[in-house]
C-alpha cells in the first residue's frame, strides 16, 4: 500500500548511444554501442549534474511532455463532490508490567474519569490498577477529551488534555485484555483542515520533473502520478507521527519505547459521499494506474475487508503491519451506501457520527492487531539481544560488556513471560476474539469460505505467542546460565588476584621492616649470616674429607 504504483523511467546515457549490428567470427551479428564523441558525453555529464537546467543531449519533446502531464493530472484528480475525508485517526498503545508505571502517572497526572463523573472510585487510574491487581478484564469507557478552554463548548464533558495542532477532540477507551496486558486506544478526530489533505493533495496539478541517480549514474523522470504518491504517503506518515509523539508525551507505552515512530500501531478512517475508496466500484474498466484510488490505496481486493452486516465499511492493511513496516489500518466508509438507520444511534450523518462509528465497529479489530505487532516486536527483540550478546563477548574484556547486555536484557523484558502465556491461553477462546473484532470477511485465495478477520488475529497471536513462551523460555535459561559461568570465572581470576596481592603485600611489608631497623641490628643480622654460612662451609668440608668418606663406606 505504501509503494508507489510504479516505477519511474530512467535516462542513460548508454541507453541514449545508437546502436548498431557488427558480424563477429563467431556467429552472427550482435548489437553493440558506438562510443559517442566527446561533445556528447560532456553534454550528458552536464544533464546528469543538472538534469533539471540542461536539455538532455537526444531530442526531447517538451510539449508532448506537457500534455501526458495534464492527463496524467486530470485522471488522478478526485471529484470535490465526492467529499473525501479523514475524519479520524486511532491510535493503540498498549502496557506490559515493565510499561504500566507510565501508564499510571500519565492518568494520574491526567485525571480521566469515566463520562461526568469525579470520585476517584470512577477514574480511569483506579479502574486499571484494580482490574492488573484482581486480574479481571473488561473495557472502560472515559469517552471525549477536549481543550481546556474549550470544555464549555461541550455539554457534559469534563475530561481535558493537551491535543495537537488540527485536533477537535479524542475518544478514549481502555481495555484490559489479559491480567498483565492494558490497552489504551485513542481516536483523534481531526479538524478540517487536517481533514481535507488527502483530497487537496490528490488534487494539486504537478509537472514532471529530473532527479539524478547517483549510482545508475541516470535520471529519473518522477511524474505527477509518482509525485501524487509520494505526497499522499506524507501526509498518512506525519499523521501517524502525530498520534505517536502524543502518546510518548502523555502516556508512554510499549510503542512509545521502541523509539521508531513507524512502528506505532493506527487506524485511520476515510469517507467518501458516493463510492467505494478500496476497490474500483462494479462495472467499472480495469484500473488505471493514475486513478486517485489506486494512488490513495494501492490494494488488492484480496487484502479488503469487508464489514458483512454493512458492506459500505471496508478495511486494509499491510498484511498485519508486514515484515518492516508497522501496522497501519486504512478504513473507508461509503456514505450514500451506508444505511441512515445505522446512523442515527449515533447522530445522524455528519464527521463527529462517523468517528464514533468507527471507535464502536473497529476499535477491537485494532487493538488486537496491535498485540500482533507487540508479539513481533518482542520476537525481534530475543533475536538482536542474541545477536548483541555474541558480539559483545567476542571484544577484549568481554565480561562486564556481556554482563550488562544480560541485565538489560531482563529488565526490558520483565514480565513478558506471563503476558505471552495469557495471549497463548486467550486465543483459544475463539468466541472471545469474535465477539470483540467485529465480522469482517474477505475472499480466500482457492475459493474456499471467506475468512474472517477475528481468526485471522486469533491464530496468528496463538501461533505467535507459543513461539515466543518457548524460545524466550530458552533465552532466559542461556542466559542465567552464562551469567553464573561467567561470574563462577570472575571469581577465580579475583582469588587469583588476590594471591598475588598476599605476596605483594607480605614482600613490602618485609621490604619496610628491613628499612626501618637501626643499622646496629642490620650488621648484626648480617654477621649472624656470615657466621652460619661460616660454619656450614666448615661441616661440609669435613664431611667430604677421606676419614668421613671411609667411616661412610664401612
């Protein structure tokens, strides 16, 4: 879905030399590349350092280029009837026993509490510390959360917060997926300014213009579809970089941590008046690679999800986040198709009615999802930290190096083992799954039955889970283990040090006293010396003289 549609052409300057057919003795003729004189190449070597200033060194029609712009322009422009919109964007940040102390001072330092109510039994803070302490599970509703100076504009909302620039207000609810697990998903619903970019982009005529290739030593030429791609990814990229920097700012997770803003679990909501925005609607002519959907949402209708009791809902994502990039939901809304009767529990039709039914039928669906890109996080995580390791004991001086790495190691995961057990436990239930994840179904690849959205996230957690109780279960064992071997080694090479320390230390001591005897006891010692020398000499001596020898014999 990020990728662009296609990929832009490239200038050479081997590909611009004429080429001609030369016989060889060894067969037929083949194709081979005149060299170009010297005034071209240096005209292409300008093109290349300047592409956008020097003429490329062939013919080059300016005017035709002109005119596949303005239909390139025209096919992806988005008619402003249709009204597209980014009412909401979500956000999912999610507390594990080593994150929940920022969980509790954020609350703390915000003091939600659940619709108007003030006690401090009815705070959000209270609700998760009983629901971690007893081990329950549920979902608490604090509902909207304004400005300050805009609470008296709202009837009975008493929950404020800082929000971001182009932010009218958020939607919080928080659910407590596993005794050790607490998830906080946010909705932020954007003003219309913010609201109106993808459309004011999509829209926005460009000319083609030249970038240099460095290494194909070529240049590109990047055209208004290419450009229209790029910008639409700009703007869903900074949107989702909104949502994260507010959650390490007010109430910093799991996500938070990672320091990788493209990794931050979000869902954004699109509507559009009349029409689908995922897949081309019926009847239609195969799609162009300019149209505006293809470049709002390059997807597959293998990879749509459709909501079953309202076909007007749909949503995609990058196969559960993919392998590199994190997961981000895209959900579209037909409105004309969308039944009035569905509406009006919620308002009727307008942005706020379709926030909310976005937070009520997808929240679930991202929240789960989120426990997938944790559980692969934490995958990646047992990987570099045994990559780390090795490294680090393969330095001189190793053991104090391996030592914190281990220590590290525990204290990020701490209590990540009882959560994979929960997750592992829970995605039996597959009741529990259907009844959070609303049913979405999309088409199985060999005509077999739809599948359906809440099976999908159930066995992957289950699959995920398992796999990590085991391997981390494993991890953790090595690593006790070479930290008692190394520490066993550390240990020797101390007793040994302080061996040589006992004699150091009793040789000085030696060295001192001898120093500080008065020189009348040191000839003393001396002539005590010689005299036992003096005698031993002498005893010997007449040990080896011939009477002694003979008395030995007999």
């Amino acid at each position: 879905m990020t990728e662009a549609t296609r990929e832009p052409k490239v200038e050479s300057e081997s590909a611009s030399a004429s080429a001609t057919q030369e016989p060889t003795e060894a067969g037929p003729a083949t194709p081979t590349f005149r060299k170009r004189p010297w005034h071209k190449r240096l005209h292409w070597l300008a093109h290349w350092l300047l592409p956008n200033h020097v003429p490329p060194p062939y013919e080059w029609d300016a005017s035709y280029q002109r005119e596949q712009d303005a239909q390139d322009n025209a096919s992806s422009r988005i008619p402003l009837e249709l009204e597209l919109r980014a009412n909401c964007i979500w956000g999912a940040e999610l507390y594990g026993p080593a994150e929940i102390e920022g969980l509790y001072a954020g609350l703390r330092k915000l003091g939600w509490c659940s619709g108007t109510r003030t006690r401090e039994r009815d705070s959000a803070l209270f609700w998760v510390t009983q629901h971690r302490a007893y081990g329950w599970r549920g979902w608490f509703n604090v509902g909207p959360v304004v400005r300050r100076d805009q609470r008296e504009s709202y009837l009975g909302v008493r929950n404020v917060a800082s929000l971001p620039d182009g932010v009218r207000a958020l939607m919080v609810t928080i659910h407590q997926l596993t005794p050790s697990l607490t998830a906080v998903l946010i909705g932020f619903r954007l003003e219309d300014s913010l609201a109106r970019l993808y459309e004011a982009e999509l829209n926005r005529d460009r000319a083609t213009y030249r970038e240099r290739q460095p290494r194909a030593r070529g240049v590109a030429l990047i055209g208004p579809t290419h450009q229209k791609t790029a910008s639409v990814e700009q703007v869903r990229t900074m949107l989702r970089h909104m949502v994260g920097q507010w959650f390490a700012g007010q109430l910093p997770g799991y996500f938070s941590g990672l320091t990788r803003p493209d990794r931050f679990p979000t869902m954004e909501l699109l509507t559009l008046a009349s029409g689908s925005i995922l897949t081309e609607p019926s009847g239609s002519p195969r799609p162009s690679i300019h149209s505006w959907r293809q470049l709002l949402a390059h997807v597959s209708n293998r990879y749509v999800w459709t909501y079953t009791d309202q076909p007007a809902l749909q949503l995609t994502m990058d196969r559960f986040g993919g392998e590199y990039q994190g997961l981000h939901i895209v959900a579209a809304m037909d409105l004309a198709a969308y039944p009035e009767s569905a509406l009006a529990a919620f308002g009727g039709h307008k942005a706020g009615t379709y926030a909310y039914v976005g937070n009520d039928l997808l929240g679930g669906a991202l929240v789960r999802l989120a426990t997938v890109e944790y559980l692969k996080e934490h995958a990646r995580y047992l990987g570099l930290s045994r990559e780390t390791l090795k490294r680090a004991r393969s330095v001189r001086g190793h053991v104090k190096r391996t030592l914190g790495e281990i220590g590290r190691f525990f204290d990020r995961t701490l209590g990540s083992p009882p959560v994979m057990r929960e997750l592992a436990k829970d995605s039996e239930n597959v009741h529990a799954y259907r009844h959070v994840c609303e049913s979405f179904v999309t088409p199985a690849w060999r005509g077999e039955n739809p599948l359906e959205l809440a099976d999908e996230i159930r066995r992957r957690v289950h699959f995920l889970a398992s796999r990590l109780d085991e391997e981390e279960s494993a991890v953790r064992s090595h690593f006790e283990q070479l930290s008692a071997i190394l520490s066993v080694q550390e240990s020797i090479k101390a007793q040994r040090r302080m061996e040589w320390l006992t004699v150091t230390a009793v040789t000085v001591a030696i060295a001192s006293l001898w120093v500080a005897l008065p020189s009348k006891v040191k000839d003393l010692i001396w002539s005590s010396i010689s005299t036992t020398e003096l005698h031993t000499s002498k005893a010997d001596e007449t040990f080896k003289s011939p009477g002694m020898q003979g008395l030995r014999l007999h």
